[in-house]
C-alpha cells in the first residue's frame, strides 16, 4: 500500500493586516481610551503578540452610551425599518467579501482552526445580518411590536467572537435599537475588525460602539444607568453576577451560559453516522462550544461496537496550526482555559475515570491538548457534572430510553442534546422529555438564523436568532 507524507496547506496570512494597536470605537470613530492601559491580543498557537488594544475604564463606557443614546433618540429609532434594513444588508455583503480576511483573523485571535471560521463562522455571520435586515421593514407583521428598547449593552465571549457579535448586534440594530459591545478580552480583534465594517457601510454615528477590556469593563457596561437591555453570553458564574446587578432595575436581560450537552445513542444508530456526529459534538472549536455534546450515552448493547469505531475516527483528527486547512483540532484560546482543561481532566482520572487520547504530537509553543475520552465514567464525576469546555468527552452507558432521558436531564444545565436513532417515535419520545434548548436529530451542531437558540436552568434563560430573537429587542 502506498503511503502518502502530510502536506500542510496553510492559508496565508498576508490577507490580514493586524494595526499595531487599536483604540475604542465611540460614535463612528476609534478614539483613545481615557487610561494609557493596554490589553495585548496574543496568537494561541505560538504565543506571540498579535496587537495591543485599549481597556475602557468608567469614562469611556459613559461616552460609548451617551454616542448610543443620540443616536438612538436622533436617527437610528426614527428611520424607517427599510432604510435600517439597507445598512444591515450592506454589512452583509461587505462581511462576504472581506470573509477570506476575517476567518485568518478569527483563527490568529481566536486559535480555532481556518476550516471552521472559513466554512461555518463566517457564513453563518452574513446569513445573520442578511436574515434581520429582512425583517427590519416587517416588525409591525412579527407581532411583536415596533417599540425599539433603546440602547443595547452586550458583553461576548471569545469561543466565537464574530459569530457571538452578529447574534447580537443583528437583531438589535433591525428593532432599531443602538449597541455598546463588549468583546472578550482575549479575542477583540475581529469586533474591531467590525467597527471597520461598520464606517465603510457608513452606518451612522453612535448605532455601534464598541469598548474593549477585562471584566472591569464588562461590569461597567451592563452595570451602566443608560443601559436598558442586557445580552450576555459567557460563562454561568458571570451570568449570576449579571441577574443579581440587573434585578430589580428596568432593565431586560437575556443569558446564554454554559452547558454540559448529551449526545444520546440507540442501539438502532446508524453507528457511522452517529460517530461523526459525536466527533463534531465535540472536537468543533475544540470543544469551546456551549452546546458542546461532551456527555455521550450510549446504550450498552452497542458501547463495544461503538467505542473502538469512535477511537479510530478520533484517531484520524489532526492537531496544529490552526491556519493549516488540514487541521482538524487548533488551539486551546487561552492558558488559563488550559489550566482549567487539565485540571479537570486530572480530576477524572484522579476519580476513577480512564482517559484515552491519540499519540498525536504537540507542538512546542502554545497552548494544545489532545483530544481526550473518558470511559467508566459515573454520574459522581466531576467530568460528568462540570462544564470542561475543551476536548474532553465523558463516554456513559444506559439500558433503557427511560435511563437515558434520566441521566441527560440529571444536570444543572440544559443548553443542548443530540438523540440518534432510527425510530421517528422513540427520536420524538426522548426528544419531549429532554429539559434542553435545542435537541437535535441524527445531527449535531446545526444552526440557522432562523432558529432561535437558548437555554434551560443554569444554562440561562431567552433566545437568540428567529423571531425570537427579534422579541428580545423589541419592548
């Protein structure tokens, strides 16, 4: 048999021009922070400098809401919904065309490999802003009002920064509300990248104002007085601190926070199939994925059949230079979030759980690990019960659908779930049983602007995308 040598096919990183550092976006313009901090952006696959960015302190976040007030009450609210309508569709379109640029600095900032943002971020960031500029004209026929909120206060983790952005921003400039954004703090470069977007499609003054930072930041922009909604996407202990600050105020709020999905599979899977499906429940972005399936029920009469089929799939992944079109698993985003991976992971085999991973190189700098699966695996577990957000999957077995809806919901999150099975009533049966917010069906990892997506419990509460997500914006 002939064997071929691997040849990386790496993408170009001369498309992108990074600025040295950048400033804050307040009222259509990049304007200097009142403070000389500074917040360095580093690559996560070599751990070199990317750029340097501003952190906003109390007076830049006061100025970012006064520009989004005047806009609010001066022009953006009283334009006609057609008109709002075309400065999304503009977005849109400038978003496809700049899209070769902003995947390589998505996966630079971010780690995440080109295939991902290239194939799945950056479509799915268009199809957004294309789908709620087709109903900025239509809200009198939603049904759910016309009366825009006002100014928007929305903080975005740094799994999908330009994704996270669109879900957010797009809805909200449609109701005809205006927006300060707060980017995580490791991945700020493609907002940045948007503010660019936002003067070249000539969006008015004030409409989009972006401030970037560390946690300090984020409180003080859901925190602010001129706020009167709050979107927040991150991780559950931070959304608690969100609804306490929030309560009691007239604020609106919508949490979308972590989660602990199960990837539920009958012994009448199509096993292949369903073997993909998990892979991709998993491996996607390296496991930075909220709906991430990182429980896998798998019903006992298969679990021998399965597991061997699903080690050889993991097996053929292939980790390293995010930019490389061949990676399959690029870089953990940050080293904090590996210290986190691995301490629990440690956790699980410290209790009992027996870790499996490929032999697959690491390379020398930055921030890796292998693609790990847990078997043995108990309800007690840590690795069971906590949310990893890494590639770390926790194989359980079950014997009856009544066990396997047991173990799902046995949980305090319910974000996500996968069910694969053959049978259309049994698929329909655990689905209705499934406390989650999006089930899927011999699938996993779908989405579509036109599907609201959200959470149960701990997992947070509202929903963004569709109608829905409209509604969140709309009083």
């Amino acid at each position: 048999m002939e064997i071929f040598e691997y040849a990386p096919a790496p993408e170009s990183r001369a498309i992108v021009s990074i600025r040295p550092s950048y400033d804050l976006f307040i009222d259509g313009e990049f304007v200097a922070a009142e403070s000389d901090r500074r917040i360095v952006s580093v690559n996560p696959a070599d751990e070199e400098p990317l750029s340097e960015v501003a952190a906003a302190g109390d007076a830049d976040v006061d100025r970012a809401f006064a520009a989004a007030r005047r806009a609010f009450e001066r022009v953006w609210s009283p334009l006609p919904g057609a008109e709002r309508g075309k400065y999304l569709f503009r977005i849109a379109r400038i978003i496809q065309e700049r899209a070769r640029e902003l995947a390589v600095l998505e996966s630079l900032d971010n780690g995440k490999p080109i295939k991902e943002t290239r194939d799945v971020d950056l479509p799915l960031v268009a199809q957004h802003f294309f789908y709620y500029a087709g109903w900025a004209d239509k809200l009198a026929h939603t049904g759910l009002g016309t009366r825009p909120l006002g100014v928007a206060a929305q903080v975005i983790p740094w799994n999908f920064p330009l994704l996270m952005l669109a879900w957010k921003v797009a809805p909200a400039l449609a109701a005809g509300n205006t927006v300060v954004l707060k980017p995580a703090e490791t991945t700020p470069l493609t907002a940045l990248a948007f503010a660019e977007i936002c003067q070249e499609a000539g969006l008015p003054p004030g409409v989009v104002n972006i401030v970037t930072g560390a946690g300090d930041t984020g409180r003080a922009v859901v925190s602010h007085p001129e706020a009167d909604k709050v979107a927040f996407t991150g991780s559950t202990e931070v959304g608690r601190q969100i609804a306490r600050a929030v309560a009691g105020t007239r604020k609106r709020l919508t949490l979308e926070l972590g989660g602990k999905g199960a990837n539920i599979v009958y012994d009448d899977a199509a096993v292949d199939q369903a073997v993909e499906g998990i892979v991709s429940g998993i491996f996607f972005n390296q496991g930075h994925v909220c709906c991430a399936g990182s429980r896998l029920l798998v019903q006992e009469s298969i679990a021998e059949e399965l597991l061997p089929r699903l080690r050889a799939r993991i097996e053929l992944l292939r980790l390293g230079d995010p930019l490389d079109k061949n990676t399959d698993i690029g870089a953990i985003n940050s080293a904090a979030q590996l210290a986190r991976i691995r301490e629990l992971a440690a956790a699980g085999e410290a209790e009992g759980a027996t870790g499996w991973s490929p032999a697959c190189p690491l390379p020398e700098r930055g921030y890796w690990f292998r693609p790990t699966v847990f078997t043995g695996v108990t309800q007690a577990h840590r690795i069971a019960r906590e949310e990893i957000f890494g590639p770390v999957l926790s194989v359980l077995t079950f014997r009856t659908p009544e066990e396997a809806v047991a173990k799902a919901n046995n949980t305090p999150y319910g974000l996500s779930a996968g069910v694969w099975t053959e049978k259309g009533s049994l698929m329909l049966w655990t689905a209705s049983r499934l406390r989650a917010g999006v089930v899927w069906s011999n699938t996993f990892n779908v989405f579509d602007p036109a599907s609201p997506f959200g959470g149960y419990k701990e997992s947070g509460y509202g929903r963004e995308g569709g109608l829905l997500g409209l509604e969140a914006y709309l009083g």
